[in-house]
DNA sequence: TGAGTCAACCGGATTA
DNA sequence: TAATCCGGTTGACTCA
C-alpha cells in the first residue's frame, strides 16, 4: 500500500508501533468480499482518509476541514485527542464486542487515559466527529441495498471506509431511526388528511340531515301517509361503522 | 442564541 | 450468553 508510507500524520505517535489502525489492516476473507471492498475503491472512496492513521477518523476529518489541510497540525487539547474521547471508557469496553483487536483496544485505552488526563486538567470538550460526504455517500448507497448489514458486509465497509466497526453499526441504526421517523411524518400527514375528509363528509351528511328534516315539516302528509323516517333517529357511527338509532359507544371507537 | 442535525451512548428487549 | 436492534437521550456542531 503505496499510501501508507506517504502518510504524513502526527497521530502516528499516540498509535505506537503500527501508525495505523489495525482495523485498517484486516483483510477481507473470501471474494465476495474482495469484490465488494473493489467496488468500493473503484468509486474512489476516500483516497485522503484512506492515508490517514485516523483511529477516529476525527483527526483525519479534521485535516480535511481545516482550510490549509497541508499545514494542518492536530492540537492535542482540541482536535486529537478530544476527537478520540468520543468514544468513552464504558464505550470502548463494549466495543470489544465488535471484534476490533485488541491492538485497537490498548490504543484506544492508551487514548482514553490519555483524555482523562487532558480533561482533568480542564483542556477537554470533546469535539464531534462528523462523517466525510463520500463516507456517507457509500453508507447511503449501501443502506439503500439493505437496511441491516451482517457481519462481513459490516467489516468489509468498516474496512474500506476506515471506520470501526461500531461506527458503521452505530450510523446504519441512526439511518434506521431516521427513515422510520420519516415514514412516521409521512404516515402522520396521510392520516390528519384522512381526518379531515372525514370531517368534512360527515359535516355534509349532517347538513343533508338537516335538510331533509326541514322538508319533512314543511310537507303536510296525510294521515294514511304519514309515515316515520327512520333517518330521523337513526344516524352512521362514525367509530363503528354502524347504523345505531343512537351511538351508545360514544365514540369511543372499534371494540 | 435557539433550533436543528447527527454521531454516539445507554438500557432494555430479542434472538440464535 | 453474546450479539444485535430499537427508542430515547446526550452533546458537539452548524446555521439562520
């Protein structure tokens, strides 16, 4: 990988020996996945984050925000070291879980007691790391494929957009969260102009109701005729669906 | 400066 | 029992 030795980054120091996120090193197991990592790196995802030694990807975000990249240097109260303490101590046990190596994880924790240092001397507001546009862009393209992700599909975007694991899993249930919110809305809007069709009809059918009552007083029928509308006491329950002679439900809906 | 956005977290439920 | 999902929440950040 031509990129990893012209990487130029100060965050090589706080990753020890590897300079790069061991993640970044784990190759993909069997060809479909090599396809799909291929896939990916045709569409050119990445190629400045892809030589970043960013555990975080804050850092390499960082550089790729600041107006003069090339002369960026990270600020170790600010931009690296707070960028890592995203991801909290309680947090970086259960990321265990995410089959990150245990390289990750001593780094990770070497990290974390390193931002309990800084912010304990009150240097420390942790800054939010945001997600590239191409990131997104292959996120998105992949959620729009399948909404949940196994494992491998996982760890192969993981690895192609240098990304943990977590954070992949993380940005796919928040996607989740915000299509269903989505639908909810649109579901909502439906639903409110549902409610007003029916008001309306209902408002109009009463009016009819009306009006045939005032017909029936105006016209004198003869005796033999004068037969009861049943329209008169009887009227649709809009809860229930039903011809009632009085809605005893209330309106209180289906039971 | 308040509202909106979004990555990340937490705790509970579910499942294999 | 670990892994995963989901709903709710937090906090950093952006923008009008």
């Amino acid at each position: 990988m031509d990129h990893e030795v012209s990487c130029v980054t100060s965050l090589n120091l706080s990753l020890g020996d590897h300079g790069f996120p061991t993640n970044h090193l784990i190759y993909l197991h069997d060809e479909e996945q090599e396809q799909e990592q291929e896939q990916l790196e045709r569409k050119s995802i990445l190629k400045w984050d892809r030589c970043v030694p960013c555990l975080k990807l804050g850092l390499g975000r960082d550089q790729e925000r600041h107006p003069d990249p090339i002369n960026w240097i990270p600020q170790a109260s600010n931009s690296t070291v707070n960028t890592i303490s995203s991801f909290s101590k309680s947090t970086s046990i259960k990321r265990e879980r995410d089959g990150g190596s245990q390289e990750v994880e001593k780094v990770l924790s070497k990290a974390v007691i390193e931002i309990d240092q800084d912010e304990s001397e009150g240097r420390g507001a942790r800054k939010k790391l945001r997600l590239t546009n191409e990131q997104t862009l292959v996120l998105e393209e992949s959620f729009k494929q399948h909404d949940t992700l196994n494992r491998k599909q996982k760890q192969a975007l993981a690895t192609s957009l240098v990304l943990q694991q977590r954070q992949v899993e993380v940005w796919f249930q928040n996607r989740r969260a915000r299509t269903k919110l989505k639908q909810n809305e649109v579901d909502c809007t439906l639903l409110k102009k549902c409610c007003e069709a029916l008001k309306s009809d209902n408002k109009r059918l009463e009016k009819e109701i009306q009006e045939l009552k005032a017909i029936r007083t105006t016209i004198s029928v003869p005796p033999q005729f004068n037969i009861q509308f049943p329209a008169a006491s009887h009227s649709m329950c809009l809860s229930c669906e039903k011809i009632v002679s009085r809605c005893v439900s209330g309106g209180g809906g289906r039971r």
